[in-house]
C-alpha cells in the first residue's frame, strides 16, 4: 500500500503528543484506551472519503510506553511503523532543546519523507510478547545474580567469615533465592515454546545449529518476531552489531573493516558465548578457529566470524524449514 499522509506521536507515561503532517495540526491526548480512542476520532475527522485508508502512524519503540498504543492500532488493523529511538533522533540533524509537540511533528516528518519505502510494523503475537517479557526478566535477575556473587566474593576474601557471618549467609539465600526463580521462568519459557505450535517448530529448527541454548534461541525468536522482520542473515548481523562495516575516504584514511557500536549489546554477547560453545561442539568451526590462529589471524576477529556463521546458519535453517546437518562430521 503507498500511503499519502503521516500522523507522528511522541509517546511519554502519561500523555501521547499527536501531529497530522497534511493538515499540520496537534492535539495531546492521555496515553491510555480512552485517550487512544479521543485520538483515532479526532484523526479520522480530518480526512475525507477513504484517503485515511492511505495514512500511516509513526512513533518510537519506548518499551511499556508504547506497546499499549501499537495494541490498540493492530486492532483496528491500522498501519503504523514503530521506530527505534536513535533512529529518529540521528534523522533529525542539529537540534536544539526538546518539546514533546515538537517531536511528534518531527516524527512526522521522518515518517512522511520516507512514506514510500516503509513497511508497518508487525505485531508480535501474545505468546512472542510472554517470551519478551520472561527472557526481560530472567536477564534482570540473573544481572542481580551477578552482582550478589561479586558482593560475597569481596565479603569472604577481603572481611573473613567469622566476622561478617550473618551478611554472607544473607547472600548465600539471596543466590540460592535467585538461581530457583531462574530455573522456574526457564522452565516457564520452556512450557510456553512447547504449547505453541509455530515457535516450537522454530525454536526446533534454531537449536539445531550447534552452539544454540534455550536462551539464545528464545532471543532470537523475540528480537526477530518468529524471523519476520529481519528478511536476511546480514541486517540481523548488523543489529547484533557483529557486521563488519569498512571506513575509508579518499586516499589518506583507509582502516580495517570494524563492527559498530551501534548494536543489540545483549545478543552481541549472547552469540559471542555461542560462537565458543560452538566451537567445542563443531569440528568443522574447531579446524577453522584453529588454523585461523595458527596463521596469526585476531582471536576476537575469529570469533566474529563464527557469530557471523551462526547467524547465517540460523537464517538459512529456518528459510529451509529444515534443521542444519553437519555435513563435515558425515564427511569425516
């Protein structure tokens, strides 16, 4: 569908600012139903016939924040685009102060100037939007984990347990306390994969690649939406910011290509403990990672490439609809 007209919205906890790009005019509504509702009837008033048919919404991804909104549009079978946060504001140019009016007429503009090349956003099913949440908070508690670890470690090195003994059997709960509630939301994500036809096949087909857990693969099958916004291996690659990228201009700066910075830190990582799972585990990547440093090659220049391979391997088994076979080890 080509559309004709942008509605931006700058969504705050409260209040959603609205900007119609044709007819230039803004309204703040409260960012909950019934201020969803006063804000579709008074966009719909200013269109005529069926060209509101051809208008999209524009907002930024803010999390909890938005995620009611996008409900609310996917409903009514509206178009809109959630967009990333930076990806607006590196749009924008030189700016100077902030006003909420003002960026939802911004965020207008961004989506109206680009009205041909969108695409609306998918919603991502109940169950996908349960594993969000679950993986979210397993990651939380397991940072918290980490962190009661670090504190006890100090306590027992550093203060001696016949002094500060009732601090670090506090501790020793607080882990014991945590490691049983990661192991009940695995269990859950694990329940909810099973009672879901369509994920489970996925989630199947991602395992099958050699170096791929429960956790890697349930993030892969969140941040992709069951592989249905990410059409290809390398812009996935680009958003775990594990895609090199060269730097050169004119003559006098040529550098080595580089990864960005600008990435899912968080699956970056992810398929970083991937790559040397996989590297125990495959002998084919094993050879390669081996002969790579035997010729003086980065350690971490490697293991970026075997993220990469991984990545691909995963894209391709589920293009295929067909678990990935290793054909080295046959051939071996």
């Amino acid at each position: 569908m080509k559309f004709k007209d942008a509605i931006g919205i700058d969504v705050s906890k409260n209040t959603i600012d609205v900007f119609i790009h044709g007819p230039k005019l803004t309204q703040q509504f409260e960012n909950d139903l019934k201020g969803f509702k006063k804000m579709y009837k008074w966009a719909t008033s200013h269109y005529s016939g069926d060209d509101f048919d051809h208008v999209i919404f524009c907002f930024e991804y803010t999390g909890i924040y938005s995620t009611p909104l996008s409900i609310f549009l996917d409903d009514l079978k509206q178009a809109f685009i959630l967009v990333a946060p930076l990806q607006i504001k590196k749009s924008m140019g030189m700016v100077r102060g902030k006003n909420d009016k003002v960026d939802a007429y911004r965020i207008a503009e961004y989506a109206y100037l680009r009205r041909d090349l969108i695409k609306p956003t998918k919603i991502p099913s109940k169950n996908i939007m349960k594993l969000q949440k679950l993986i979210s908070l397993r990651e939380k508690l397991v940072k918290q984990r980490a962190g009661f670890s670090a504190d006890l470690k100090e306590y027992r090195t550093v203060l001696g347990k016949e002094r500060h003994g009732p601090i670090i059997n506090v501790q020793n709960k607080m882990l014991n306390y945590l490691a049983k509630q990661i192991k009940a939301i695995e269990q859950e994500l694990k329940e909810l994969i099973k009672n879901d036809e369509h994920i489970n096949k996925i989630y199947k087909l991602v395992t099958s690649v050699d170096g791929i857990g429960l956790i890697l693969a349930v993030n892969l099958i969140v941040t992709t939406n069951c592989f249905m916004n990410f059409d290809c291996a390398r812009k996935y690659a680009c958003y775990a910011g594990i895609a090199p990228f060269e730097k050169q201009s004119g003559t006098s700066l040529r550098s080595k290509s580089k990864v960005s910075h600008t990435a899912n830190k968080n699956m970056k990582s992810l398929l970083t403990l991937a790559a040397f799972s996989a590297i125990q585990k495959n002998s084919e990547l094993k050879n390669y990672y081996r002969n790579r440093l035997e010729k003086g090659k980065s350690k971490m220049g490697t293991i970026n490439i075997i993220r990469n391979k991984i990545v691909h391997r995963v894209f391709a088994v589920v293009k295929r609809q067909t678990p990935y076979v290793n054909v080295h080890a046959f051939a071996n």
